[in-house]
C-alpha cells in the first residue's frame, strides 16, 4: 500500500466490514475471526487472549523498548438509524462508540508496518481488546500477563471524539477522563390501594425522595474545586396508576477524579439510604460498584504527543466520561487521546453512543498517521520510500 489512496480504501473497508458485525463484550466472535484474517494475509504474528481478544507482535530488528497501541472491540446495544450500505447486519446492536474506526486504524497501522519498505526498529505490540463497554476487558488482559510476556514499556490509545474538528487530535497531561462507579438501589415498601393510601408505604414517594438526596451530595458534601458527579439515570416503580407501588428501583452513575473525593461519595450514599429507609421503615437492597480507574496521562508520552503532532494537537480539557484504558496507564506509562471526526459540512455531528453516530474514515487515515509520526519520532521504525 505504497499510495494514500490504496490505505484509505484499505482502511473504509475494514471499517465498513466491522461496522456491519457488531457484537457485544467478550462475544465479539466474528469481530476476532476477521482481524485474524487481516493478520495473517500480512503474515503477522498473534495470539489469543480471553477467547475474542487479540494480541499481535511485530519484532524490532534493533530494539530499545516494546511500544503497545490498543483498539477496543465492542459494540453497544443500540439500533442503528443511520441509513448506511453498510449499516450493522446485527439487530439492536451498533458501533455507536466508534470501535469500528479504532480496529480500523490499529489494522492500517498493522498493514502499513508489514511494508517490506518499513524497517521496525522497536518491537510493536497492537492489543484488540474485548469488552471495554463493559464489564471491562483491560484488567483481565493484564492480569493474563501480557505486559510481562510482550515486555511492554509504554502503551498508546486513540479514541474518536465528535466533539472535535477533523483534522486535530487532543490530549493533556495527567487525569484526562474520571473514575467510575455505579450503584443499585431496590427500596422495598408496601403496595396499597391508591384511594387508601394510609394502609401502603409508597415506593414512589420515597425513591423520589431518594433521588432529590442522592443528587445533592455532590453539591453538599464535597470540596467545589473537585470535580464529582453522581447522577441517577434510571428510576423505575408502579404497576397501575391506582395503586401504591411497592418496590422501587434506582440505577445510577458515580464519577470523581480524586479516590478520597469518590469514597465520600460511596459514604455518603451509604448513610443517606440507611437513613431515609429507616425514617419510612421499609428494607433496601444497595450494591455500589467500582469500575475503571482514572485515565492519566503520562507526562513525558504527553510532550512527545505535542511534538510529533505540531499544530494539529489540541488541550483537551478533562472529561467526566471514563475509559478502561486507565488499566493499561497503571501498569506502564501510556497516552490517551481523542482524534476529531466533527465534520458539519458531511453531516458527521451526531454524539457517541448515539444510534446515528457516524464518521468520515479520512479521519482514521488521521490516526494512523499521528501513530507513524510517533513512531518515527521514536525511532521505532524507518519508512525507506
């Protein structure tokens, strides 16, 4: 693939084939079954961790250090609405988060690295991992060892952003996206006839008031200056309109960049659960759950980012959303950062996780090529054409 032209339309195909075949954490079978495909035509070496997941090696034939790039390879559970040819072929299911175009770009990196006309200096190690949506397929591959198996130093992640211009990509040094928890709450009252409704204890009521509650502990109990959210998403109780409900059930989301700041939150929703519950003497079931840690970035990766990348790199200001990617960050020094597919002339301006998210796959082509600038910076690899 000697010309710009042959990789885009290498990269739209593979991006347009995955993005038919979405499939959800660790069942992306037919997703894994293809990259192996792509793999093996280069005649690059792989293997499989946690049944779907993937971990390719390209030896350097002067090595310094082993550098790691990883594509998530998951689907959400959205119908798609886009009206594309190559609109997903799995029913409720959709690359709404991008990973299509991340598996993209790890593939053209892979292609463009099997060049006989590329020398790699460094040893190169691409990570598709299952599962970053959920429950999070990270951890598992590190616990599986292949840091140590791979001798990995330092480890890079792109993920598209519509927030974005095309064209840049963003990044900043240090905490880049939150930590992230969730909880279930099941408050368990006493139905009633809705006319009589000093006979019930009534599951709406005190949800309600659980939410109204539950919402302030950001606002009243931690420091203004910390960034913290905690937001309940999901509410539902009743079974008719003429009758108490009994049960209720909340679901929500707890975020925080700062481990003291998210504890006092878990405390906190802690203590006000037991205290409303015990006030309407009802039982409660409570589960809170830890999930990724912070992504922070690596300083030095960051600077190098800012060099190789001139006037395309952008700040990125911190966001609340969080990423599996942190993992990787806690093992070994790692960079995360956003690649722009804002384009409002092609009507790419649809959020992610939206069931008409889409992008321009010339913004991939923008990846990998901020990518290949790393590495040459690195001197990781020398391009001979």
């Amino acid at each position: 693939m000697k010309s710009h032209t042959e990789r885009l339309t290498y990269v739209k195909t593979m991006r347009r084939t995955l993005h038919k075949i979405p499939e959800l954490g660790h069942a992306e079978y037919k997703t894994s079954a293809f990259i192996k495909s792509q793999l093996d035509q280069m005649g690059i070496r792989y293997e499989s961790v946690l049944e779907t997941g993937i971990v390719a090696f390209i030896e350097g034939i002067r090595p310094q250090k082993t550098l790691a790039f990883r594509a998530d390879m998951d689907a959400l559970p959205i119908g798609e609405e886009t009206g594309e040819s190559f609109e997903s072929e799995h029913p409720g299911m959709m690359h709404a988060c991008g990973h299509d175009g991340h598996m993209a770009m790890l593939l053209g990196l892979a292609k463009y690295l099997s060049d006989p006309e590329v020398s790699v200096m460094n040893h190169i190690v691409l990570i598709f991992q299952p599962a970053e949506e959920g429950p999070g397929g990270a951890d598992p591959l590190i616990q599986a060892g292949i840091f140590e198996t791979y001798k990995i130093d330092e480890i890079y992640g792109i993920h598209v952003y519509p927030e974005l211009a095309q064209g840049k990509v963003s990044s900043c040094p240090g905490p880049m996206m939150a930590m992230v928890g969730e909880f279930d709450l099941k408050l368990i009252a006493k139905s009633a006839h809705g006319a009589m409704p000093n006979m019930g204890l009534d599951a709406v009521l005190i949800a309600s008031e659980m939410v109204l509650g539950l919402q302030s502990i950001v606002s009243r109990n931690i420091d203004p200056i910390e960034p913290a959210v905690l937001t309940v998403g999901k509410f539902t109780s009743g079974e008719r309109r003429n009758i108490l409900a009994g049960t209720a059930n909340l679901e929500g989301t707890i975020r925080a960049y700062n481990q003291d700041v998210f504890q006092v939150i878990i405390n906190r929703i802690k203590t006000y659960v037991q205290g409303v519950a015990a006030a309407y003497a009802i039982e409660y079931e409570l589960e809170i759950r830890d999930l990724y840690p912070p992504v922070v970035n690596d300083v030095n990766l960051y600077e190098t980012f800012k060099k190789v990348n001139g006037d395309l790199a952008t700040i990125q200001k911190p966001q609340m959303i969080s990423e599996d990617f942190s993992y990787y960050q806690k093992k070994v020094p790692g960079l995360f950062y956003f690649l722009g597919v804002r384009n409002e002339e092609k009507g790419f301006v649809y959020p992610l996780h939206h069931p008409k998210f889409n992008l321009d796959e010339q913004a991939l082509m923008d990846g990998i090529e901020s990518y290949i600038r790393l590495l040459k910076y690195t001197n990781s690899i020398k391009d001979e054409r």
